[in-house]
C-alpha cells in the first residue's frame, strides 16, 4: 500500500506543473492569423504589421492566412470552430464581429457570445473619395451631383454590412441621397475598380486608399474622423464640410475562438500591447494611414457592445438585410 501511494504521488508531482506550464511555454509552434478579406487591404495589412511584431516578441511564426468570403463570415466561422489553444487567431475589422451578424440572420455565430477578445489593434477613418473624371471637388458637390442623378454615381464598398456600407447609409440618410452601392469581396477589389474607373466613388479606409491618393489616382473629399487625418493633412473632416454627426471609424482587431486559456489571452494581450507601443511599429501602422490602439480584453468587448448598438439603429432604419 505505502509503494501504491507513493506511485499515485509521483504521477501527481508530473502532471500538477503541466497546468501552468501550458500557458508558459506557449506558443510553441507556429500561430496562424486568420484575416477573412483578401490581401492587400487595411486588415490584411494591419494582420502582418502584427505578425512580424508578434513573431519578434514571442519568438515563433505568426503566419497570415486569407480566407475571404460572405462579408468575412466565412474566416471568422473558421477561426470560431476552431481548437481554442491560441493556435488559431483572427485579425479583423468591423464588419463581420460587429455589423455583419446585425445584418445578417443567419449569421454563423454571435461575436459577443463566440469569441475572445484579445485587443484592438489600430483605428482610422474613412475617406469619402471619387475617380478624377467624376466632375466634383468637395463633399456638398458630390452631394448635388447624386440629387441630380438619383441612383446613378456608383459608390464601391468592400463587403455589404461593413463599416463601409454602414458610413454609405448614414450618409444617404442625413443627406438625402440614393448611391448605386456596388459590393465587392474586400477593400483591395473595390479600390482596384475606382482606380479603374470601373465604380466612381467609395468610402474607404485611409489605411488602404492613401497610395493612390497619393499618387492622384484618386480625389479624396473628406475624412470621416472627427479630427483630420494626419496622412492626408489637407482633406476636411465632415464636419468641417458642413455634415455634422456623421463620424464613421473603422477598427482592427485580435480575437480567438471563446474558450481560450484566461493566461494565453492575457499573454497575447501584453505581446500586443508591447508591440503597439513599439515606434517602429507605431509608425508602420501610421504610414498605411493608421494610429495604433492597444486596449485590454475587456475594453475591447464593451466597445463592440456599444458599436452594435450604434449601428444596429441605422440597420434598423436603412432596413438594411444581407444573406
């Protein structure tokens, strides 16, 4: 009985640290991020600006993978079946944590309930921009120009139910304006076609647009932020356009699938915050029209409660249905 006991407590001695000690050596492995719009646009940017600051912080890859499709349902249900271990993340924007699902009845999940939330990773306006043949210079010309052809200015948006197309409706309904809303699979698309010439206008992230304003392939109108955009110094808010209340921020964002180890999430949070404080990463996300916003889990989750209740009321008068 005496060696039977002293087994039991040898058994013991060897799987008691392995509780903790899963959070401490994690990760071990290679991390995968998960951003559910094609590359190329302002989450996909911002997932590898926090990947490469990640893979320098905890010592092991953090690897992008895209998986566009359903407005970003689709890599966000992926990331939410996933095995909570903290292996499988998602960086993504407002659309399918916040808006999306309000929209959208059968939405595969509800943010609030399925996933963890890890922490904000940077905000930045929009930017209301037109191609250089459409003949108007300020926001009241774009303005009159859609009063006069109801229905006709073609305005891209990179998903239905997206910030995006959120700032759009707003904006019809305090302007009294009708746009032909042209859906595309994420922002990289949509700006490729007003680059083209193919759409005429759009409401779109600095973050994804400011090369091409840059470069004068666009005309940017306004920002959507309430103070001016530091990148585009020269572009007026709404407000100072003379349209007040109409305030439109995109976010991005880290989560996991809910059920994640308490001490992963709050490991990935420091690595996150650390990171954000970084200059060199700092200036990364300022350069692609960004400004860095480290929150805790729990700040992260009051804020998309609030941001569904904001915009579930234009939802509600836009009567606003994707599927």
């Amino acid at each position: 009985m005496k060696r039977f006991i002293q087994s039991c407590l040898f058994a013991w001695s060897c799987i008691l640290p392995m509780a903790p000690g899963y959070a401490q050596t994690y990760p071990d492995k290679p991390v995968k991020i998960v951003v559910p719009f094609p590359p190329g646009g302002n989450v996909d940017i911002s997932a590898r600006i926090i990947a490469q600051a990640l893979h320098e912080e905890l010592r092991q890859p953090f690897v992008v993978e895209n998986r566009p499709g359903a407005s970003g349902f689709i890599g966000a249900a992926y990331v939410v079946k996933s095995k909570p271990d903290g292996y499988t993340l998602l960086v993504s924007s407002n659309s399918p944590i916040s808006i999306g699902p309000l929209t959208n009845p059968n939405a595969p999940y509800e943010p609030l309930r399925d996933f963890a939330p890890v922490s904000m990773l940077a905000q930045t306006p929009l930017v209301i921009e037109v191609h250089p043949a459409v003949p108007v210079k300020s926001v009241s010309e774009l303005v009159a120009l859609a009063k006069r052809q109801p229905g006709k200015i073609t305005v891209a948006t990179p998903s239905s139910g997206s910030i995006n197309h959120m700032a759009i409706e707003l904006f019809q309904i305090a302007t009294g304006t009708k746009f032909n809303l042209v859906h595309y699979k994420g922002n990289a698309p949509a700006i490729i076609d007003l680059v083209g010439g193919h759409v005429l206008a759009s409401f779109d992230q600095v973050t994804s647009s400011l090369q091409h304003i840059k470069a004068g392939k666009l005309r940017a109108l306004a920002v959507t932020n309430a103070t001016r955009a530091p990148e585009l110094p020269e572009v007026p808010t709404l407000e100072e356009a003379g349209y007040k209340g109409l305030e439109a921020i995109t976010f991005t964002a880290m989560l996991g699938p809910q059920g994640m180890p308490a001490e992963i999430v709050a490991q990935l949070n420091a690595a996150v915050n650390k990171a954000l404080a970084s200059p060199a990463v700092k200036e990364r996300f300022a350069t692609a029209g960004a400004q860095v916003r480290g929150t805790t889990p729990e700040e992260f989750f009051q804020f998309l409660r609030n941001e569904q209740t904001r915009w579930k009321r234009v939802i509600t008068e836009a009567n606003i249905r994707t599927e």
